[in-house]
C-alpha cells in the first residue's frame, strides 16, 4: 500500500487490473458484465479509469454492468440488465443516467450506498420520499408533499449521522432543494432528474458528485423483482442466495399478534390507529435496508432514530432511544444557539457559553421524551425478551411491529397491554436481517 500522506491518499486514483469483462454462469445461463470505465480529471489532465479505489484507500475496485444474459429459477425472474441502476451510470451522455463531471471521481462506498438508498426507496415509489445513507445504513429516511420537505425531515432525522452522507431521491431536483442541499456537507446526490437551475446551483460545492439515474422514476417496478446477491468468503468462496423481499405492502398486509402460553391465549387490546399503521408501513419498507440487529423509531413519515447493527434486541433500541435524544437536543442548539449540541457543551467548557443553556436544553428534551410520546418502533426480528420493548414503552412508544415467531411473543403482548397508556402490536411475518 502507497506510503503516502493519508489525506493525499483520500485523493489518489487507482488503476484497477480487473478485465473488461467477467461471466457468471450459473446452470444453463451465462450472465455477462461489463466494466464501467469514465474519463477523469485528475493532476495528469484528463485519464480513463474506474472507481476512485474500494472501500479503503490502496484496495483496487471497478464496477461492472450486467449487459448480457436474464436469470430465471423455478419461476422466479432476477432483475435484468434494462433495468440497471448504478450500475449503468455514465459520462457524456445525458439521455441516460449520468456522472456529472463535478466534485471527486467516486469510491465504491460511494455507490454503494446509493444503491442502499434505492433498495429502500424502492418500495417508497409512490410519494415524494429521500433516504440519506452513511455507511450503507440510512441516517435518516421520510416521506414528504414535496421531494424538499422529505429532504428537510430526512435530514432532522439524524443532523450528526447525515453530515458527509449520500442523499438519494425519488424526484427530479428542483431549485428549493439544490438550495437546501448546498446548506449541508454531502458526498452524494442521486436523482431521476436535475431541473433548469438545479445543477449551477449544485455545482458550487467543490467535492459534490451528482448522480442522474433516470430508472429511479420505475422503482416501483422493482418492488416484488429479486436480484442475485452474491456474497465473497475469506476463503475464496461464494455464497449465492435471493436477494429478499418486502411483504408488507400495506396495513393490511399485517398479521395480528397473538400467542399461546400455557393454555391461554395473548392478544393486544388496544389496535394502532390510522396514523400508526401508515408510520409502520413506511418504517418496514426503510428497515428493509437497515444492517441488523436493528430497530427504527418513527413518527409522521420520517425516521426520528435508527439503531442499527447491533449485537443485542434490547441494547440496540436502548442506543435508538439515546440517538433521539441526542438528535433532539442537537435541533434545539442549531435553533437556538446556530451550533451542535456538542459544540454548545464545548462553547460552555471554554467559558463561551453559560452551563444554564446546555441544561436548558437537556431538560426540554427529557421533558418531551425526545419527541417520541406517539411514534412507532419496528424490529427486523422478534424479541426474545420483553425488555426491549419496555425501554421504548417507557419514552412512549405507542405501537409496535415485529415479525413475531419468538417463544416469548406472550410476554411481549403483555408488555404493550400493561403500558399506560396502553400500545398496540402487530406482526410482520417475515425477518428482516440483512448482514
């Protein structure tokens, strides 16, 4: 690996090895790709090359499109290569989807983390929505009248997480959001379209890289198509499996929770409202492109705190509960004071600011619960204890949805029968891990 200063290492452009051109055969089908080549700007004037580097710094990496070959098994038909995303991603050729020429050429983590964002959005297709993802985990994701105002909530879902993060929509950019964009620090912005205006503005921040990918307008098609998710060993292997699915395409798609123990059964009293159901929906869909363990605290179609990747069910809801506090405190001291909640506690330390203002706001936060009396919690699996489900009862988490299938699904139902006010349950029927 080059011995280079690390944040000249940051800039560098490696020149992959890989070929051309790979194939897949899998059975009687040859899947054929092709790599993805662009020109660059760098220090040299003008190169052809790939991706910037991998993950890291010194890790070659290129990025191939399916061109050739349409997997079907036993009546299942994978995507096929019409319907290329970031994959199909281009230069020069504005009537299909574009790399615009501005800001660094792109890592892999780059890409990969808008095609996190439309794994998710995929199944947001029918409203304005915007997904801001940071290490292929979405910092904050929310529906919105207008593909700005699910920006600006997209956003206030995490301010922390989202700073350098890749912020994907389902709408043509228009001049409001250029402008709300360019008020924050991003690596990335993908959308189906950039309207008159949009790009000028966008172009201003020097290291922006702006993505066009037509095909997001058709999302909605790829909501019940799998793709083969192929996933590299230590060793050399492979394992190949389908990638998964959304089951939950609506409230009522939504199986009661019930459970049997010793003879008697367990039912929640009290059903979610409208409000609770459509929150839920929309939180399933996000959670589908969560790393898990994971849970999602939502409220009125936007994410209000994600904890994700977590070992433990009850650890990793207490980490969500703590990140909205934190995100709630950290809105209050950009209103109030144009600063983070953590620059406030610093300005306070070095004499800049009062202990009163830090207290001030931690008390408003503790007195509204962070914002979270009524929003909903959801979980990529069940709970094998009731303990997680109490920590978000307590900060007022008033329904809950779950796959369901534990052997402690009774003592759950009883957690949300017993909490005052009451919450309600639903089960998902389905898991939704993604490692």
């Amino acid at each position: 690996m080059s011995q280079q200063p690390i944040s000249q290492q940051y800039r560098q452009i490696l020149t992959d090895h890989f070929p051309a051109e790979i194939s897949l055969k899998i059975g009687s089908t040859t899947l054929i790709y092709h790599k993805q080549v662009y020109k660059i700007k760098s220090g040299e004037g003008e190169i052809s090359g790939g991706l910037r580097y991998g993950e890291n710094p010194g890790q070659e990496a290129a990025l191939y499109r399916l061109v050739n070959g349409h997997l079907t098994q036993t009546g299942v038909q994978y995507v096929g290569p019409r319907e290329a995303l970031v994959s199909a991603l281009a230069d020069g050729n504005p009537a299909t989807n574009m790399m615009f020429g501005c800001g660094k050429h792109p890592s892999k983590t780059n890409l990969t983390d808008v095609d996190a964002a439309l794994g998710i959005l995929r199944y947001l297709a029918d409203r304005p929505a915007a997904v801001i993802i940071k290490h292929n985990n979405p910092s904050g994701a929310a529906l919105g009248r207008t593909v700005k105002a699910a920006f600006e909530k997209a956003w206030a879902g995490d301010r922390v997480a989202a700073f350098g993060g890749a912020a994907v929509v389902n709408r043509p950019v228009d001049r409001a959001l250029a402008l709300a964009i360019n008020r924050r620090y991003l690596e990335v912005v993908a959308a189906p379209d950039f309207e008159d205006g949009s790009l000028e503005i966008l172009g201003r921040k020097k290291d922006l890289r702006i993505f066009k990918i037509k095909n997001i307008d058709q999302l909605g098609d790829l909501a019940a198509k799998r793709f083969l998710d192929i996933k590299s060993l230590t060793d050399g292997g492979l394992i190949l499996q389908q990638s998964a699915l959304n089951a939950i395409a609506g409230p009522e798609s939504f199986q009661p929770a019930q459970a049997v123990h010793e003879g008697r059964s367990y039912r929640p009293e009290r059903k979610p409202t409208a409000r609770e159901l459509t929150d839920l929906v929309f939180g399933w869909a996000v959670e589908q492109g969560v790393t898990s363990n994971s849970v999602l605290l939502v409220k009125n179609g936007a994410t209000v705190a994600i904890g994700a990747g977590g070992q433990d069910r009850v650890g990793i809801v207490e980490m969500a509960v703590w990140k909205a506090y934190r995100n709630f405190q950290d809105a209050l001291a950009a209103q109030r004071h144009q600063m983070s909640f953590k620059e406030l506690e610093l300005a306070v330390e070095q004499k800049k600011a009062g202990q009163s203002e830090v207290d001030e706001i931690a008390r408003e936060a503790q007195g509204a619960q962070a914002g979270l009396t009524g929003a909903v919690m959801i979980s990529d699996a069940f709970f094998p204890f009731r303990d997680g489900v109490d920590v978000a009862l307590r900060q007022g988490v008033s329904a809950i949805a779950h796959p369901g299938g534990s052997l402690r699904d009774w003592e759950v139902i009883e957690a949300v029968n017993q909490a005052r006010p009451q919450a309600a349950m639903v089960f998902t029927g389905q898991r939704a891990f993604k490692h």
